[in-house]
C-alpha cells in the first residue's frame, strides 16, 4: 500500500503528478506562494482538508505534491473499495511511524465503520486527512468528516496557458515525460491540445500521450501531425454523469443563464445537460422556470414550454434538442416575474410562523343540511354583481380576521402581468371604499 511505485509502463499523467507543491499547474487561489496552505506546508504543517472538483483537475495531484514537500510517510485508498481492514492498517502505520498522510479518494463514498475507525486518529492529528471528492462535501460528505478538516478546498479546471506549461513540461521531461524521445511539435499543436480539453489537466496529458503513440518517425524523431490532433481530441465539454454535482451545477447555469436572458449561455448549458443523457430532469427544470422564472409576465409561455417538453418526451433524443431549444430561447427572450412564486412562498412563511386563524364563516362548506344552523350563512355570489368588462365582483372578506389586512402578492410591472398589476390595485381601492 505505501512505498515507491515503479514509473515502467505507468501512464504518462501518473508519471508527471509533481512531487513538490511548486509543481503544481493553476490552483494558485489554493497553494500559489501567497497564500496561508503554501506556507503552513513548506514550514512543515499539513492540516486535514478536503479537495472538491471535477476529475482531471488536480486532486490527486496536490495531494501527493503535498506529501512530497512535507516528506510525511503517504497512504493512499479509494473509498470506493477499501474496507476496515485497509484503515486498520492505516492506523498501525501511524503508530509506528508516527504523523502519516492518508489520501482518501471517494472520500463521500466512506462507510459509518470505517469513520469510527480513523476519526479519533484524525482527531488527535496522528493521521492527517486529505480526502478528494467530485460531489459537493456539503452535500455528500459525512459532517463528522467535514468537522475534522479545517479546509474544505474547491478546485478549478485550469486554464490555457498552465495547460501549455505542463504538457510542455511533459514533453522535456527525460526522467518522467517524453524527453527521451525527439518530438517534433509546435507551439500552436501544443496550444490546440491544451485548448481543446476544458481545463482537465490529466486528459490533456492523456491525450498527448496517445498523439505521440500514434504519430511516425522520421530520423528517429516524431512528427506530430494536425489531423491526429483534430482526431483524437473528439467530444469534450463540461458534460459529466447525470447524478452528481456537475449535473446540478448544470442545471442552475441554465436556469440562472435563462433568467439573465443570456440566450447563448442558456443553450450551451442546455447542450451540455442534453449531452448527460437526463431528459426527465431537464425537461422538469424548464417546466419550473417557465413558472417560477417567468411566470405572469408572459403566461402563455408555460403551456408552450409543457408542450415543448411533451413532444420532447415523445421525439427522444437527438430530435428532442429541437423543441427544447425553441422552448429555451423562448423563456430567454420574454418577460420575466418572479411574483407569483414569491407569493405563494410568503404565504407559506406566514402559515409556518403562525399567521393565520379561522376561515370566515361565509366562505365555509353549505352543501349539506345544518350548514346555516352552524352560522355558515352570508356568502355572495361574485358572478351575480357584474363589475365593467372585469366579470363579476363584491366586496366582502375571504382572509381569516387575524391576518385580513396581509398581502403575499407584489406584483412586477413587466409583461401582461402589468395589466394584471392593475387589475389588483384598482380592486384593492375599491375594498377600501367598502
């Protein structure tokens, strides 16, 4: 479990994890010389922490960076197979060698038992915790973990130009990359590489290795050619598994991009989404916003986003894309209100801190004999009194005395809810006329 890994035949991103915190390519907001983890580290403190973020982007990485600078004896398992044996062993390792680093991969993956085996290790600081997960650890990570570990770390896909210093930094590397070997590649095959793998250090690397693979010699030099690079590359975007954080992540751009009315954002994050393969949850999350996001400012883009979504039921992919994008430039574009979900939230609120009190004995149940002898008498028939071209309309009570002077409804003057806006305080003069 611990000790020297053979670099034979080991993939060329296994091989080029730095081995000092200096090494590391981006996450300067997390380990760059001027922040307080760097210097903790390089003077000899690690704490425990977590690690959040997509795959590919440097977990894994930091983690042994951090034990080769802090040169602390390092364990590393994946929660996802190991068992109490595994953190048995962990703990024996602590007592003979004393303070030790234990890298958990999965670390939301980790069982009741095998917590109540390490926790109180972790707890006393003979074994330091560096747990990597891809899911949000507020969400999926044991808050008796969580508790232990004073950082909880989010990284960030890294950007160009780290990308084009760490593949050339494979590229000249004799002892770990592919320095002994002549390669023949320029600066902007270097770049397209590093451009077209959104940010995941580790498919970049991969991606590398398998073009010099499969690239020719000449002269015992190997000539990288564009068309491999375009071939190999292939399909790569945000797109990740349809249960995770990434997908939810997902789905709040694209509600957040509609209600910013960012047409391009909007259909990219739809894209992305359509790509996961989920679409009963994308299809659930426009039939929300059409209601929660745009709402009365345009009521008649619920009942198309629902027939959107239908014929998106019934096509299937890839033809439901169609409807869906229509039903998304759609939202984008109209008028937008929230009110009518503020409203009903109000008013839950206001149930939930109890305000609220005794229906009116006019607007309870009459359909049975007795009713009047309860005193369920006085209610008037709206429809009866015609009010202008609005229907009908009398002025009695309908809130419970206690609370008869609320209002939950503000609405937004954007849309048709405007002429609705009107409607609501021109009646709301004439109760107080009453």
């Amino acid at each position: 479990m611990r000790g020297v890994i053979s670099l034979h035949n080991e993939p060329l991103a296994f091989r080029m994890r730095p081995k000092h915190i200096d090494e590391i390519a981006g996450q300067q907001h997390i380990i760059g010389k001027d922040t307080a983890l760097y210097r903790m580290i390089t003077k000899g403190h690690v704490p425990s922490m977590l690690l959040y973020g997509e795959p590919g982007i440097g977990k894994t990485s930091l983690a042994y960076a951090i034990a080769g600078t802090s040169d602390l004896p390092f364990i590393a398992l994946n929660a996802t197979v190991s068992g109490k044996k595994d953190v048995e062993e962990v703990v024996a390792e602590s007592r003979i060698t004393g303070k030790v680093i234990l890298f958990l991969d999965e670390i939301h993956r980790f069982n009741k038992l095998q917590q109540d085996t390490l926790l109180p290790h972790v707890e006393k600081g003979s074994i330091v915790l560096i747990g990597a997960t891809t899911e949000n650890p507020y969400h999926d990570v044991n808050p008796a973990i969580r508790s232990r570990c004073g950082e909880i770390l989010q990284l960030k896909r890294l950007d160009r130009e780290d990308l084009i210093k760490l593949l050339n930094r494979a590229i000249l590397d004799k002892e770990r990359g592919l320095g002994k070997k002549a390669i023949q590649i320029s600066e902007e095959q270097i770049d397209k590489i590093a451009s077209g793998v959104n940010g995941d250090a580790r498919k970049a690397l991969t991606l590398l290795e398998s073009i010099v693979s499969a690239s020719d010699e000449e002269d015992d030099t190997v000539i990288i050619e564009d068309w491999l690079i375009d071939n190999l590359i292939g399909r790569i975007g945000l797109v990740g598994d349809n249960k995770g954080s990434h997908h939810y992540n997902l789905l709040s751009a694209l509600q957040k991009s509609v209600r910013g009315s960012d047409v391009n954002a909007s259909i990219f994050y739809l894209a992305n989404l359509l790509e996961t393969g989920d679409l009963v949850a994308v299809n659930r999350r426009l039939l929300v916003m059409a209601y929660e996001d745009i709402g009365l400012a345009a009521p008649e883009v619920g009942p198309h986003v629902l027939a959107a979504t239908d014929a998106a039921i019934r096509l299937g992919m890839p033809e439901a894309r169609i409807p869906l994008a229509n039903a998304v430039i759609e939202m984008c574009l109209a008028s937008k209100s929230n009110s009518a979900y503020k409203a009903i939230d109000a008013a839950i609120g206001a149930i939930n801190a109890g305000k609220t009190g005794d229906i009116p004995l006019h607007l309870r149940d009459t359909h049975y004999a007795g009713s009047a002898d309860l005193g369920h008498v006085g209610y008037q028939y709206p429809h009866a009194t015609p009010i202008g071209s609005f229907g009908g309309w009398v002025n009695q009570q309908y809130l419970p005395d206690k609370i008869k002077d609320m209002e939950f409804f503000e609405p937004v003057l954007a849309g048709e809810e405007k002429k609705l806006a009107g409607i609501y305080e021109r009646l709301k003069e004439f109760r107080k006329k009453k």
